[in-house]
C-alpha cells in the first residue's frame, strides 16, 4: 500500500477555519442512571447535522453506583476530547453530590442543569457520613458565575403505572430549557431515540416530551 | 468508504482490518480492552482473533505469525507492556518478516487506577520506531501506515493512544477491510536472527535493531508523519506537540489570539513518531525560533532529547516545559496547558485564572467507594473470610491478606476491609510468601480473582508448592475477566469460548500441582464457605480454596438469578446488619423497614444469612 492512501485522513489536513460554533458539554452521574446514553444521543443527533462531534465517556470500575462523567465537544473539526476547567457551555448534572464534581468545568455565565435525585452512599444511608443539600450544590454552582437550571425528580410522570426513564427526561429538559435545543434538532433526537429502543420507544419518547415540558427552576 | 462514529480503540483495528492483519491477539485491560473487544463482535474470515492468557504470551503469538510472514497486531494497556517486554526487547533485536504491531494506551490522569507510566520509555528501551495518533481518525491511518513502516523495515512498530482517545468516540471515514494477503507461512531457518546464541549474534543483532530504526527514521520522514511548519520570521516561538496534545493547539491559538497572540509568528512540529527521536525536524525548529514550548503528557521524552539537541545546535533560548517546572509528569492536558504555555513564553498576560477554577465543591461531594455489585459472588467471599477470621478470634488488622488485580481489589474497600494490598497480576501468591518468611506469626491468605491466575498467579502458585510455604491461597473464580467488561479467560465455562476452544478446569489443575488441602466452596453458602476457611488456616502448607460463583452481572445478562430475597417488615428492627455487613447496593432502608430492589437483587441471600430477626429470607437459592 501506497502511503498517499491514507495520508488523507490526517488530522492536521481537515481546515479548521471553518467554524461555526463551539459548544461543549459536560455531564455527571452515577453508573446505572443512563448518562452515557444521553451522550450517545447528543453526537449522533449532532452528526446528522454534520456538526463536528466528540464524545468522552469516563466511566468508573464499578459497574453500577460508580462516578460517571461524559464530555461532549460539539463543533471543532480538530478537537481534544478533554474540556478545560470552567469551559463547558453546559453541565448536565443528574446526582447532587456528584454535580459538585463538574463545579470546576462550567463556564462562567452559561448554563448547569441539576436534575435533584440523590443517591446516597452506603455510609450516607447508614448516617456515617454526610451528604451535601441542594441549597449547597446550587450555591456552589452560581459562585462558579452560572445559572443553575433545576430539575425536580417529582416532575418525572409514571408511564402506564410504570417508572420512566430519567435519563430521557433529563435530554428533553435540556434540550427545551438550557440551549442544547438551539443546537439540535429536537425531530433527529426523537428519531434517534425510535431506531434506538424499537420495542421500547414510546416510554422513552414519553419521557423526553415529559422532559421537555417540564418545568425548570432558574436560580 | 463510509462514516462510522467509532471509539479511538475500534479506530485501530478497523485500520489493521484495512491493513490486511491477520493474527490479532492481546489480554483485557483499561483503556485497551475495546480494540480486541470491538472485533470479537464482528464476522472475520480468514483472520485469528483472540483474548490471550497474557500479555507475553499474546505478544509472542503475534511474532511467530510475523516471524512466518503474516501481519499481526497485539494490543495491550501500558502496564501489559511490562509483562511482554522481555520477550518484546529479544524480538524488537530479532525483527520481524510480516508487519507486526503492538498497540499500547496509555492512562494520564488516571481514570483506571494503574500506575501513569509512560510506554514512550518502552520504545525508547527497545528501539523500535512509535507513532501517536492526535486524534481517533489518526488511529485508523496511522495504524496502517505502521503495518507498512514495519514491513518496509523489518521491525515491529508501537502505535500509542490514551485513554482520552483510546475510549473517545468521534466520526471517521472508513475503507472496506482488505483480506489478508494470500501469503505462503514461511520458514526460516536463520540463528543469527532468531536466537541470542552466542555473544555475536548477540552484539550483531543490536548492531541490526540500532540501524533498523534509523531506517525506520528515514521513512518516517519521506511519509512526513511528522509536521514542521516554520513561520516566515526567524527568532520567534517555536511549539512542539506530540499524540492527542496536539489536538488542542488550535483551540489554543484562537483563545490566545484574544490576548495578542500572533498565530503567524509562531513555529509549529508536531511529533506523530516519537520514536525515533525527530532529530532532524527539533534541529531545524531550534535554528529557526528563539523560545520552544514543548507540549507532552506524562514524561519529558521530547523535551529531554530537545535539551540535547539544543545543546548540539548550540541553542541559547528558552525551553518551557516540565523541566524549567512549568508543567505536571502527571495527569492529562487539555487546552489549559496549551494556553499557560504560550502566556508563560510569550508574556500574554493572560489571567491565571481563565482555566483554574478556585472552588473546591469537590471536597463537598459524599464518598462514593467502589464496592460490590449486587449478587458479586466475591461478597460472599470477603464475608466468609472475615468470618472464618472471627471465630478463628483473629483479629483483622494482624492477618494479612494480600490482594491481587481486578474485581477481587473490592475486599480492600468498606464494608469488608478484608484485602491489604494491590499490586500486580498474580503478585498476591508471591508477596503472601514473602511476608511468610519474613516471621508473620498469624496465617497469610493469599487472594486472586480466576483470569489473573491464569495470567500470572500460577508460577507464583508452583513456586509456594515446591517449598512448601504455609499460606492460603483463595481462588475467586467467577468465569469471567469481569472488571475489564466480560471478557473469555480459560477458565470461563466452554459454553460461552468460543467455538472450538476448551475450558480449563481449575478444580482439576490445582490438586495437579500437589495440592493436597484443596477445597471448593459456595461463596453464597456463607456458613460452609467461613468454615472451610477457618479449617484451611488451620492447616499445615499450601492449602487453596476455590470459591465458585459466576459473576452475577454476566448470569443476570442471561435472565438467570440464583434466587430471590423477600423481606418481612413485621420482624426488621431495622438494625442495618444487612447493609452494614454486606455493603449490597440492592438494599435500601424504607420507612418502616429495608428494602430490597427487586430489580438489582440476584438473590444471592447472603443478607438473609446475616440477618438475626429473619426479616429477610432467601428462597429458591441455586
């Protein structure tokens, strides 16, 4: 094989003057909530717009009850897939303790969805340790100059007398409340979410519309 | 050709897929355990694929099919590139025939817990030629352009990713897979090139490793894998940037821009081949510029071979990097490092704070230990351990255990405390030696999860067995490399090898070696299990217990559950026992009483077995 073959596809040879907008978001959670699938959601809706995308899931060693987090870089042709300290336009946060840990990550002035579930530790449960409240999370959040977008988890409607899926729910309130709309289309996500779970479609897409009419507190 | 959102691991080997690769193999470790993985899942003809025991032994099957003529890729994480390099240092002497490529990731910043070494020093230590992607679309070509350094030169080639590219997923343009080429194995008989026999043949191969990769030098720079732009005006700032760092240099520039930095007065090499030393392209930066910024995770390599190349060129500017104390060997970059560099070379004025933020909410945020999954059979173990150990009246913290990689590091955490130490694969059976004969009045357990046995545990084993030390070695055998994501081992039941392979029954090799106190037990019968340990203690020489259970994630994947746990409001004190002694995340406390999650519980019932006022009961257990 020639190297002129592959020599195309080198990073430094994409033109990186052509820019439309930069968008990165940041997501934290614990393993078991369904972060890494919104994620998922959020590059292949941005690739049907052929917006530059990467996506950088973390996810810890223990399968489920672990520290989650996922970096999304929308935008830029030539990207690192790690976002700077206080760079990201948006965090979606889907645990209060955990939202403590993207503090550091989102920009000032731009937008922190908090999604209130709380899961607690085992120490938390057995009253050995302690476990932050809201109003310390969000207090955090506006000293790190954002907005703090919360999202109740009452808010989240059964679906024929069964639970629906938070994740979908989260997408759907950021897509409607803190931006993310303006960058996807909401019709590629629903799409999306239909080819993903044929069988299980309609609670998902349930809960994304749940999401996407609820209400969101601006603090 | 098509568009594929892919992973910086399926990157590689869709390019060695379109190189023409035809033996792959490697062993399961984070962030690496995705190349292998991903290709498992398609349908390959005509290519061998497979999960090795180890390491050496992937690297070394590689070689032969590399020896015989065939392209071979051998993947690994850094700390796998331990295990194979004394058989990696003897081939890279020897060289090879078919291409031959060892992909190795790289962990900075530690996002799997292992030791941040830095594989660059492999590559310098055995003198093979190293490309580094900046990006997952550079992983699919320059995998290809190292199958074709290697054949052109006769040398295996690494290529290098990080966690951030090896686990990153963009969108890349991939080429229909090639076949492998219809060629003959060949076999050559030659001792000058494959033994060390004699101190000249010896010295004659390193002679032949030195100047292979020189050539390998030369073609690098015919390809221009690397990339030197010099600016138009002499005397300004000269950057290098080598692997995913590269990537946010742009990104860089444009934020340093709205602070009065001139992207046109700036001199850039990016380092894709960081082995060889770009000797030639550092020469002409350094002649060029007036200040270099040298931009690279983990350790100083460039920076160090710059220092000597200055030293050469007779360079009298300033070089800013890790050694003048700017930048961290640890952790990773990201687009902070570009722009603190270029204010420090540059006098910006750009405020320290643009990417630090001062807050430390992290330090607010609960505890959240690794623990157990619900239905882990290695729960049950850790129990039983501690159990055995209190009637023994032994107290805890004067018994060792030592520990071993994978899953079974869980016993180190709350609520079992159980396990001391993490090293290795297969470290714990030799370490238990050593603290035996260092006078440790109290029994030594030993434990090992199954594919680390398999992996590195056995020789330690025999070693114990031939001198007969007292210890105990506890085997937790759940059929799967599970803390990698599920991987086959030899171990793992034939039903679910693949086709045509065998299983290897450790109840069967253990007693095989010599083992006369052999024992298997039930982790989820807590009783038996505690009072087989307690009798092993007890016991003179090497005594091992195998405790058995399938991994309880992989059974519930299949809809199995070993049986299901009911809880009776009417008798819980809510005392918390349960939860207390098992850590089990299926259990919850409720208003009136626990509360079990149906839906995570496998019913393994070692929560029933611990409860005094039989407010749980364990049904239908397997």
């Amino acid at each position: 094989m020639k190297p002129t073959t592959y020599m195309t596809q080198s990073t430094s040879r994409i033109p990186h003057d052509i820019l439309l907008f930069e968008y990165d978001v940041f997501l934290v959670g614990v393993g078991g909530q369904g972060l890494l699938t919104i994620g998922d959601i959020i590059i292949e809706a941005a690739l049907r717009k052929e917006i530059a995308a990467s996506f950088y899931p973390t996810k810890g060693m223990a399968q489920r009850g672990g520290f989650v987090k996922a970096q999304i870089r929308l935008g830029r042709q030539v990207v690192g897939p790690n976002i700077p300290e206080r760079g990201a336009d948006l965090v979606i946060a889907m645990e209060i303790s955990e939202a403590l840990k993207a503090v550091r990550f989102v920009k000032p002035g731009k937008d922190f969805l908090l999604f209130g579930h709380v899961w607690p530790p085992t120490a938390v449960m057995l009253g050995k340790a302690s476990y932050p409240s809201l109003e310390q999370v969000c207090e955090q959040v506006r000293a790190a100059g954002a907005k703090v977008h919360y999202l109740d988890p009452e808010g989240l409607p059964p679906y024929e007398d069964t639970s629906v899926p938070a994740n979908m729910f989260v997408l759907g309130a950021a897509i409607a409340h803190v931006g993310l709309g303006e960058v996807l289309d909401f019709s590629d996500v629903v799409h999306i979410v239909q080819t993903r779970w044929m069988r299980d479609a309609e609670r998902n897409i349930f809960a994304l519309q749940s999401g996407l009419e609820a209400n969101v507190e601006r603090s | 050709m098509e568009t594929k959102i892919v992973t910086g691991n399926e990157a590689i080997v869709l390019g060695a897929l379109r190189a023409g690769v035809r033996v792959v193999t490697g062993y399961p470790g984070t962030p690496s355990s995705g190349a292998i993985g991903s290709l498992l899942k398609m349908d390959l003809k005509d290519r061998h694929v497979e999960w090795s025991v180890n390491e050496k032994v992937a690297f070394e099957i590689a070689s032969g099919a590399a020896w015989a003529g065939q392209r071979a890729l051998c993947a690994m994480k850094m700390s796998g590139v331990n295990v194979a390099l004394d058989s990696l240092i003897s081939i890279a002497y020897s060289g090879c025939n078919g291409g031959l490529v060892v992909y190795v990731a790289d962990d900075p910043g530690t996002n799997a817990g292992m030791c941040e070494q830095d594989s660059r020093s492999f590559a310098m230590m055995s003198d093979l030629p190293m490309l580094e992607p900046a990006s997952v679309a550079d992983g699919y070509w320059l995998t290809q352009a190292a199958f074709d350094i290697s054949e052109r030169v006769g040398t295996p080639v690494f290529v290098r990713l990080v966690t951030a590219l090896a686990n990153s997923y963009a969108a890349i343009h991939v080429e229909d897979p090639l076949p492998p080429a219809e060629r003959e194995a060949i076999l050559e008989r030659d001792i000058t090139k494959y033994t060390k026999a004699g101190a000249a043949i010896c010295t004659a191969q390193h002679h032949d490793v030195i100047a292979r990769l020189e050539k390998a030098g030369q073609i690098i720079n015919q390809m221009k894998l690397n990339e030197l732009q010099l600016s138009e005006n002499p005397g300004g700032l000269g950057v290098v940037a080598s692997g995913v760092v590269f990537s946010y240099l742009e990104e860089g520039f444009r934020i340093a821009a709205r602070f009065g930095f001139e992207r046109d007065n700036v001199s850039v090499l990016r380092v894709v081949a960081t082995s060889p030393f770009p000797a030639s392209d550092v020469h002409a930066l350094l002649c060029h510029c007036g200040t270099l910024l040298i931009l690279e995770e983990l350790e100083p390599h460039l920076e160090r071979g710059i220092y000597v190349e200055a030293q050469k060129a007779g360079f009298d500017g300033r070089i800013i990097g890790k050694l003048d104390g700017l930048f961290s060997r640890s952790g990773e970059y990201d687009v902070s490092q570009v722009v603190q560099g270029l204010n420090r070379a540059l006098d910006l004025s750009i405020p320290d704070d643009l990417f630090q933020s001062k807050l430390q909410a992290e330090s607010m945020a609960a505890q959240r230990p690794i623990t157990c999954c619900a239905g882990c059979p290695h729960r049950g173990t850790y129990m039983a351990i501690n159990q055995a150990l209190k009637r023994l009246k032994l107290e805890k913290d004067k018994v060792m255990v030592t520990g071993d990689i994978g899953c079974t590091i869980l016993g180190m955490n709350p609520p079992f405390y159980t396990v001391w130490n993490e090293v290795s694969m297969g470290a714990s059976v030799s370490l238990a030696q050593g603290y035996v004969h260092a006078g440790v009045s109290t029994p030594v357990i030993a434990t090992i999860g199954d594919s680390t046995l398999f992996h590195g545990g056995i020789p330690g084993l025999i070693n114990a067995i031939q001198h007969q030390i007292p210890l105990t070695l506890i085997i937790m055998d759940n059929g799967w490399t599970a803390m990698t994501g599920m991987q086959v081992n030899p171990g793992t039941d034939e039903a679910f090898q693949p086709t045509g392979n065998r299983s290897i029954d450790m109840a069967k090799l253990i007693p095989a070696l010599g083992v006369e106190n052999f024992f298997v037990v039930d982790p989820f019968e807590l009783d038996k299990s505690a009072t087989t340990i307690e009798k092993a203690l007890m016991l003179p020489g090497v005594k091992v217990v195998l405790s058995r259970q399938e991994c309880a994630i992989q059974a519930q994947r299949r809809g199995l559950n070993a049986g299901r746990v009911r809880v009776i409001p009417d008798n819980c004190t809510l005392c918390k026992q349960c939860i207390t002694i098992t850590g089990c995340p299926a259990i919850e406390i409720g208003e009136e009483s626990i509360v079990v999650d149906p839906v995570l519980c496998y019913g393994c019932g070692l929560c029933a077995q611990v409860c005094r006022f039989e407010a749980l009961v364990g049904e239908n257990l397997i």
